[in-house]
C-alpha cells in the first residue's frame, strides 16, 4: 500500500545547481546547522529562511554537480525538504542523497516545460513508493521514475546508517547464537 | 569469453563475476579506501564510535590533510587534530600530513596500481583511473559503509571512449582537452558511467597530463575516467615505490577490441587551441583568444588538478627568461605535493616561479576548495588552473574566475590579461 504525504510547498530552480549553492565552501568548518543559513544563499536567497519542512525542491538538469560534500544533502534534511524532484542528478550527489535519507527522484524526461510547469509556491503531495507528485492546484499528477528497489529500501530505514546499525545489529545476533 | 571494456573487467575482478553486464547492481570488494581531513575521520569517527566498530582493514586506509592545513583558526585546527588522533587510534600507518593534495600524494606514494578497485572521499578521486584503477569519488556516510564493511555497491558501468587523435601543438596541454570536452559533452555529458579516454595523443601524455584528464572526468559527470596502463604508468609507479612484481600482468588491463560502448567520441589534438573557461562552469571555454580583453588581478597556479611537477614546469616554461608577473597582478603558486615541489625546486622550476613574482602558497587544497585560506576578495577577476568554477567556489560571489592551462595562467600573468601563451612561447 502507498502513502501521500500531506502537502509540501514547491522551490523550483534551474539547471546545475551545484554542491558549493547548496553547502558554500567557507562554513563546511562549521556544524550542520551553520552551514544550513547558508544553504543557496547566491542563487535564491530567501530560501534558508522560509523553507519548512515538508517542502519540496524541483530543479532541472544535473542538481548536485561538484564536490563528494554530503553536507549537500544533509543542509536540506536539516531545513526539512521532503523529497528533491530532478530532471537528472550528479551521480555522487544521488548516492550520498539516499546514504542520508533524502528521497531524490528523477522527472519524466518527455516534457519540455521548465520544472514540469510546476510554479513556485504550489502545493504538492508526494508518494514516494509510487514514485508519483500530486498537485491539488492544477489537478496534475507527476510521474517520476521509480527508485531502485535497494536505495527505497535504504531511504526507508532512514540512510545507511541506521541501515548499517541494524545489519551490525543482526551479525552480532548471529555471531552470539553461533558461539553460545 | 565475449570482448569486455577495461571497466567491466576492473568492476568484474572487484565483485567476483568477470562476466558482469552493463547495468547490473553488483557489491565490490574495495582494495583501498583514500580519505582526506574534511570528508574523512571528522565526519566518520562519531558514527563509528556509535556503531562501536574499528575500520575493516587499517591497512587498506589512506588518510591525507590537505583541505584544511595549514590550519587558520581554532575551527580548522580541531579537525586536522580529529585526523591526527584517529588514525592513531585505528592504527593506520598510512597517513600523510601536510604532504599535499591526497590525490597527488597517494599514487606517488605507491598506494594506486592497475587493475585495483579504490575509493576517495572526494569528488576529484577519479583521479586514480589514470593508473588503471576503477576509483571514483564518494560521500562521508558511503565511507563508513566501506571502513566497517570493505565492501560497496555499484552498477555496473558503460562506457563512453574519449578518443583522441593527432599530437597535441606546443602550448596546448591536458587541461585544453578537458576544459574542451567538458564544454562539448557537458557537466553532465559523463551520465555518471565509465569514460575512458584513448587514442594516440593521450598514450603520448606523461603520467601527470592523464592525471589532469581522469581528474576532471568529474567535471564530465562520470564516476570514473579510465586511461589503459602502459609503459609510462609502469615506469611512474616504478619510480613511486610500487615493486616490479605488482607491474606485471598489466596488458590485460585495457577494452577488449569490439567491447560494447555507450558511444566512441573522435577528436583531433592537432587542431586544438589553448581553452579557457568563462566563469561559473567548466563548460564555458572557447579559445583563450576569445577572452583577450579580460584583465586580471589573481593569477592561481594549484590544486590537485593544475599545480602538479608537470604542471608547475609547464609554467616555468612560459616565465623563463626573466618574464614576471605585470604589476598589479597577484601570482599565487601551491604545489600540489610537498614531493612535486622538493623536484621542482630542484629542476630549477620553483626559483623561475619565484622569480616570476610567485606568493608561494602550501602544498594544499587552498582557494581550490573555497574553504577558507587564500579565497578571493569581492569583484576580483582571477584566471585558475584549478577545475571548478562555480560562482562563489573559490570566494566572494561576484569574483570571476577563468578556468586555463598552466601555460595560459602563466602567459595571462605576466601581460595582465588573458592570453594564448602561444604568443609567448614562440
């Protein structure tokens, strides 16, 4: 059975919006919680500061090209982005994305329309099993590709390393039940 | 057995299916794991602790300082100190400290060889694709995966073949390919598969120049950029340390002839003019001629990507013959490893640097990383040898910077705009 989340609101960006928008160079010294008021500040300074959880990001081509900084993905946990629906993502960026919990999903390539004519603001349901974005305001349904059975199975447990908790959790299990 | 890429048979000796098809989820064994004081001990010591675990294999971790050394501020210094005690307290005897630039210092210290399956805790750690090793980047929490279980999961890679024909002209090095291919296919032109780059003008590059290519296959948006191993990988890792009896099997490790590809892209060396990159992309170059008009005020000569020996003599080049800087621009020169600057120092290349009006800057990641040393003021236009020139990277968000050879740095330097170093060299 699929779940919709209760609606977020939609940040729509272009193309290219790389590591060093999404966790700028001169905070990566500081904590998770620094580097988040920072978060897009030269592309869309609002954002930082009017986020809230359960919003979602829609951006074009390629979001998260450059650095290996998971701090990229972890800022927009932090500030509470739901979900990041993309034309197409960096393919370090997607790997740290699920590592970290942040469901990443990838946009019909069929359509045109910048940012699937989704504008800024709109309200916006996710299911993420079906991999689906409803939303209310235009009737419209958006279908994404659907996620690789063993990262869904990664962003369910919450990233990799609650994953990693319960997998340790489990040998040692073994381990005692072999060696009693 | 059916023609296979050098990628398939990297990722199919790793998983243990020499067979493995383009597309197959597979779990790799992983032969080393590079990691460097920002994305490394920092971020996983509190995890693993938690997890009250110890590395898989102490042995097959290189821990190198390069982003935050030397330290500025007390915030720097607590995590260089994080690196320092951790690597004692999991008894790694691979650490390299102030050294460099860990995707420099690690293959000249012998830890790369063809055939191996490695991982960096940085994007530029594909890098190692220019010894034959499959090697990519990867993010903090993936490197704790891979440090409790020396393992990671992929899929299974195409392959896009980066051909490239003819001999590159004088003054035209490496770093114009790539600024050249990434403006031709994109950022995202790699779709995070294998490249690989071949062809006659690439088996003619030093080791140091097809360390400039698979360094920037990043910047292509592939995983790894793959170059065959030869006779000059051989002699290099020879020269490193790596003993002879590791170098021999070498000849299986290149495309089968038939190997299925994603595509095979042509281009000819010979006709190829000095790039430069216009700021916030990589993507953006033309002929460096087509910016003659761009003054400057920072000239940067570093990073991992643009301030190796090779690199760092291609400069020297430009400035023999008592050339300097023009006034009122700014030479920054950070070698990218204390090793390449001990040779260049030797050879002579580091006094001519000097002597050119260089600000000798430390063997480390720099303004590169934007992470807080040397970043340029506001409104500052630099030309850089560094590969990413993304608004605000390399400091304030109105600083431009252009992306360029060594060559072109240099010639920019010394008449203060940008500038063919054809013009120079002749």
């Amino acid at each position: 059975m699929s779940t919709t989340d209760a609606p977020g609101r939609c940040w729509v960006f272009g193309d290219d919006i790389n590591t060093d928008y999404l966790a700028p160079g001169k905070y990566m010294k500081y904590g998770i919680d620094a580097i988040a008021q920072h978060c897009l500040e030269d592309v869309e300074p609002r954002f930082a500061r009017e986020v809230r959880a359960g919003d979602l990001i829609i951006a074009g081509r390629n979001f998260g090209a450059g650095s290996s900084r998971e701090q990229a993905v972890e800022v927009l946990r932090h500030l509470g982005v739901r979900c990041v629906v993309a034309r197409s993502f960096a393919g370090l960026f997607y790997r740290n994305g699920f590592n970290l919990g942040l469901p990443l999903l990838q946009g019909p390539a069929a359509t045109e329309a910048p940012a699937w004519g989704i504008a800024p603001g709109a309200p916006a349901c996710l299911d993420l099993e079906q991999a689906r974005l409803q939303l209310p305001d235009t009737q419209q349904a958006l279908q994404c590709q659907p996620i690789p059975p063993h990262l869904l199975a990664l962003v369910t447990d919450g990233g990799l390393v609650p994953h990693l908790r319960k997998r340790i959790a489990r040998e040692r299990l073994h381990s005692a039940a072999s060696n009693p | 057995m059916t023609p296979r890429t050098l990628a398939q048979k990297l990722v199919g000796r790793a998983c243990g299916d020499p067979q493995v098809q383009p597309g197959d989820i597979v779990t790799c064994r992983v032969d080393l794991a590079m990691m460097h004081d920002s994305g490394g001990p920092r971020r996983l010591k509190p995890h693993l602790d938690s997890l009250g675990v110890r590395v898989w294999d102490p042995e097959r971790i290189v821990v190198v300082t390069d982003h935050y050394v030397p330290a500025t501020d007390e915030d720097s210094a607590r995590i260089v100190r994080i690196a320092r005690d951790w690597v004692r307290e999991q008894g790694i005897r691979h650490f390299y400290d102030e050294q460099g630039i860990c995707h420099v210092v690690t293959p000249s210290h012998g830890h790369l060889r063809p055939g191996m399956f490695a991982v960096g805790g940085d994007s530029h750690s594909c890098t190692g694709g220019a010894f034959g090793a499959y090697m990519f980047g990867i993010g903090a929490t993936e490197m704790l995966g891979v440090a409790v279980s020396g393992e990671i999961w992929l899929r299974v890679p195409h392959t896009i073949a980066m051909e490239w024909t003819g001999r590159l002209p004088g003054g035209v090095c490496a770093k114009d390919m790539m600024l050249h291919m990434c403006t031709r296919f994109g950022m995202d032109g790699g779709q995070y598969e294998a490249v690989e780059f071949c062809g006659g003008a690439v088996r003619a590059l030093s080791m140091n120049e097809r360390m400039t290519l698979s360094n920037m296959a990043t910047e292509l948006g592939a995983q790894a950029g793959l170059i065959a191993p030869d006779a000059t990988t051989v002699q290099w890792l020879q020269a490193a340390g790596v003993p002879g009896d590791a170098l021999h099997d070498m000849a299986q490790w290149h495309t089968d002839e038939g190997a299925p590809l994603l595509a095979r892209h042509r281009m000819d060396a010979g006709s190829l003019a000095p790039q430069v990159s216009a700021p916030g992309s990589p993507a953006r170059a033309q002929d460096a001629t087509a910016f003659a008009h761009e003054r400057l005020d920072i000239a940067y000569i570093g990073a991992c990507t643009g301030a190796k020996l090779d690199d760092l003599r291609m400069a020297a080049q430009v400035f023999r013959g008592g050339r300097k800087a023009a006034a009122g621009v700014r030479l920054m020169v950070a070698p990218a490893s204390a090793q390449d600057q001990r040779q260049a120092a030797d050879e002579g290349v580091l006094q001519t640097l000097v002597d050119a009006g260089a600000e000798l800057l430390p063997n480390a990641c720099g303004a590169c990383a934007g992470y807080g040393a040397n970043t340029f003021a506001p409104d500052t236009t630099a030309i850089s040898t560094t590969a990413r020139n993304f608004t605000g990277r390399m400091g304030a968000a109105s600083s431009r910077v252009f992306l360029g050879s060594p060559y072109t740095v240099a010639a920019s330097a010394i008449t203060g705009h940008i500038t063919d170093p054809r013009e120079l060299l002749a």
